[in-house]
C-alpha cells in the first residue's frame, strides 16, 4: 500500500502459513508440541471413582496418573464455553495437553470456529509449531457435521492465529505451521473442505486488513490498487475495469461524484469481473460495497459522544467483504457462475467545493435526489453503484454496506440487517450464513415507511424519519435497483468492527462466498 499523511509505512502482511491434516490416530501416540481436547459439560461426568467417563477423556487420563482429572478439578473446569486449561505433561507423544470448553453443547459453525479461536490462542500461549485437535464427543456427528465442523474449526485457527501487525514498530510472528485434526474422519472430502477453509480465511484477513488500514494509507486509490492486486494474482479467471472521475461523469453519476467533491483525494470506481476457467455461465451474479474510506459526515459533520468519527475508516467495510470474497473465489475458482463485484471508493469530506444540505444530485438511472443529510452519503454512493450492477445483466444481487446506525440500535453488535423483497433470494443469503457461522436477520421493507422519504422538490430526499432508518435506507437503495433483478441489502454497520479486539471482523466474506458457491451448483 503506498502512503500519503502521517510518512506511515505499513509493513508487509503476514498470513497464517498452517498446514491441516485430517488423521485417525491414537491420540495416546501422537506427538508434537500440545494436544488440546473440546469437551461440552457433559463430557466431564465422573463415575464414582471420580474417574472421567468420557472414553477419550478417560483414555488420555490412564496414561497421565488421573493428572487430568485432578488439575481440571483443582482449577475449577467445568467445560464452559471459552474455558481453557493447559498442562506440561510428560507420559504422552505430546509436550502438552489442553482441555478447551465447548458449553453444553456445541452444534453450530460459528459454535467449532469459536473453539478454533481460543484453540489458536492457547498454541500462540504454547509456542507450539505442531498441535493436534480431538473433540471428546464426535461419534454421534453425521459425516456431513464432521465435514462442517472440522472446516469450522480450522477457520478458526487461522483467523486465532492472525494478527494484523502491519501498523506496529514490533512484532512477533507466529509459531505454529501444522495442525492435525483427529477423530472427524479423513480423506479426500474432508481434505478438499480444510483447503477450503484455508481460502475462505484468507479472504476474511485480507477484509480484515483493508478494513484496519488508517485512511491516511488506503485512499479511494489505494483501494483501487488492492483490487487490481486481486485480479493480477487470478488473471485467469479475473479483470479489472477502474473508472476515474472524469469516467463516471461521463456514466451520468452525480450522486456518486457529489459525495466525493469535497475530498482531495479522488474517486475510483471499482469493477472487477470473475469468469469461470472453463465451462458454459448458468448465472450472473454482483456483490456491491459500500466503499467509503473515511467519513467525516460532511457539512452534517460527526459531532459528539457516539459518532465514533475516529473510526469511520471502516465504512468501506461492505467493499472488504466484497474483495476478501474476491479473493478467496479467485482460489477456489467455482464453473458455472459469472461475479461482478463493485465498488464506488471516495471519502465523504468538507471543502468549499464539497456537498451541501439542500443541493440536488442525479444519480444515473435520471432519479434526482434532495440532500437533506450529506451524513446520509452511503446510500447516494451504492445508488450509482446498484445502477451500473443492475446494467451488467445480472440476475441477482446483494450488496453490502455500513449503512444505518439504526441497524445496530435494533440488531446489536454481532447481527447483520437482511432486506429484500424476494423471499426465495432472504432464503439463499440466511442459508449461506448459516453455513459460515455468521448472524443474519432479516427484516422488514414497510413501503409505507418511504412517506418520510419523498421530497418536495425532487424525486425524493437521501434521508426520512428517524425511525425505522435502516427500513428507509434500504427503501431508497431499492430505486436504483432493476425491477427485473432480485436483489438483497445486508446493513453490516454491527458487526463489521470488534470493539472487544479493536480490531476488524471481516464480517461477510465468508456468506458472499458460500452464496456463490451455492449459485455456481
């Protein structure tokens, strides 16, 4: 990435090199540095003896001299979700072995990509270069929750061990290179779904990093440039059409160039194109992101307790899920499904040639549209942007954005905003997520909500009542989207950040892939 303000350099990016292997061994014989167990509650019932009655539990404990269940005793383990414990141990091929909680039970994607995390966090503890992962109770699994699960699993582990240590003057590199996952089978299957996941998280990292970056360092420009990186590491299945300024006004979108008028760093509009390596195109999809890469408000400038203007760098969350996806079908390489994904990169600024309250833009399908809230700029970018989508002759697309604070009022920190019109397209996307293992809900379009929208002298305004305000931002984004075309908005203003981590999620890769994925069968 290059740099403007600030002389900041940010250092090369470090991705997890983890080799997985899906192994049927004795876990008494493995060797290697730790060895860690999930276990649910259940899995630590006693007999009478005190003795474990879970027969991987009770198997490792045999060669340990009942260690096991004495430690697990004396600290207090009772499998909870999160909790973990660590032994030194000698008597088994492993230096170390672990014991992470799973809660009562562990069902769900997001439930294995957890342990997975917390997995990571104890090998990084370790300093392990070679780790290995039982689950305590996996013979009542089917062979497609194996599946799931061990590709759950290893997500985790690679997004654990991830640190994004580019903007740091120190930094450690992490030790750990192979992980062998025992007890959920093996085999080609199982092998091609853990490259999978070696993909997916690749993605997810690379939304990660964009989504990190200061905006002093990835400008519409810069944003531009990673997209291009992306279609010159996949030439085979990818291009990359970028459009300046003087291009979009030629494409008639004033609603897109009036956000980015008052910025001196110009706008670039991103059109990246994956095309199957080989084989007929059953269907044409688009992925759109909002690609705001700082936001001060504009003349309604973010002001006050809340408005969190010191980390409006990720408002282009929504373009990081697009291009992470990107990238990890630029791997993966699904037949049979033509992507355009699209994003209109600028900043949201102040200067004297900037966006005023009350101007009047005009997008490109001709809608004109009353700026009564250049804080409102998202929508009025996604406009233009839905507009060309909808000219590529897709059939279907979704677009993705840090739209509404009002989608995290209702929805909390961990739960995207699902709006559609086309129940068997909600149906597609809340699949896909319950794949991936993250949370979407959908929610209502109440067409009666769009009164607060109309305007008194053009076609409407960027912004209603503030009430229902994500159910109005969707509204508005529905105008520019082809009557022909389904189309599905994910309001992302929740989970796209960690504030527990202060750090990036990559929320959205991982959906916008299985959904694909999905298209592409």
């Amino acid at each position: 990435m290059s740099h403007t303000l600030g002389l900041t350099h940010p250092s090369d990016t470090y991705s997890p090199k983890i080799s997985f292997s899906a192994k049927d061994v004795d876990i008494t014989e493995w060797k290697g540095d730790i060895l860690v167990v999930g276990v649910t509650e259940n899995d630590l019932a006693r007999d009478s003896n005190s003795n474990f009655q879970n027969s991987i539990l009770k198997k490792l404990d045999s060669k340990l001299g009942g260690l096991l269940a004495e430690a697990s005793f004396e600290e207090d383990f009772s499998g909870k979700v999160g909790q973990s414990t660590v032994l030194r141990i000698t008597g088994l091929g492993s230096k170390r072995v672990g014991l992470i909680g799973l809660g009562q039970s562990a069902l769900t994607p997001s439930d294995f990509k957890a342990f997975g995390e917390v997995f990571a966090t104890a090998a990084k503890s370790a300093q392990a270069a070679n780790a290995a992962i039982v689950l305590a109770s996996s013979e009542g699994l089917s062979a497609q929750s194996k599946l799931s699960s061990a590709y759950a699993i290893a997500s985790g582990v690679v997004l654990g061990i991830f640190e994004d240590n580019r903007y740091r003057s120190e930094s450690k590199k992490p030790t750990l290179t192979s992980v062998d996952i025992i007890g959920l089978g093996s085999g080609p299957e199982l092998d091609k779904k853990l490259k999978y996941a070696r993909d997916v998280s690749s993605g997810i990292i690379l939304g990660r990093e964009l989504v990190n970056s200061p905006p002093n360092v990835l400008t519409p420009a810069v944003l531009a440039e990673e997209a291009s990186k992306i279609a010159s590491t996949y030439s085979e299945v990818f291009t990359a059409t970028i459009l300046n300024a003087e291009q979009c006004k030629e494409l008639k979108m004033g609603s897109y160039l009036g956000v980015a008028e008052a910025s001196a760093n110009p706008p670039h509009f991103i059109h990246l194109r994956y095309k199957p390596p080989s084989g007929p195109i059953n269907v044409k999809l688009a992925l759109v992101g909002k690609g705001l890469t700082f936001d001060s408000g504009g003349y309604n400038i973010k002001t006050g307790p809340g408005c969190l203007i010191e980390l409006m760098k990720f408002d282009m969350g929504g373009s990081a899920a697009v291009f992470g996806a990107a990238k990890a079908l630029g791997q993966i390489k699904p037949l049979g499904v033509e992507v355009h994904f699209i994003v209109a990169a600028c900043e949201n600024m102040i200067s004297g040639t900037g966006m005023r309250p009350g101007d009047i833009v005009t997008a490109s399908n001709g809608k004109t549209i009353e700026v009564n809230n250049t804080d409102a700029e998202g929508r009025l970018t996604l406009a233009d942007a839905l507009v060309y989508a909808c000219n590529q002759g897709v059939e279907k697309v979704v677009d993705l954005a840090t739209l509404t604070g009002a989608c995290a009022v209702a929805l909390g920190p961990k739960i995207a905003g699902v709006f559609t019109p086309n129940d068997d397209l909600a149906k597609e996307v809340l699949q896909a997520s319950e794949v991936s293992g993250e949370k979407l809900w959908r929610m209502p379009l109440e067409e009666s909500y769009w009164e607060s929208m109309k305007s008194g002298v053009a076609d409407m305004k960027n912004s209603g009542s503030r009430q229902g305000g994500a159910i109005c931002a969707a509204l508005f984004l529905k105008q520019f989207v082809n009557e022909k075309v389904q189309w599905v908005h994910i309001d992302m203003v929740g989970p796209v950040w960690s504030y527990k981590k202060r750090s990036a999620t990559g929320f959205g890769v991982a959906t916008l892939v299985e959904w694909v994925l999905k298209n592409s069968s």
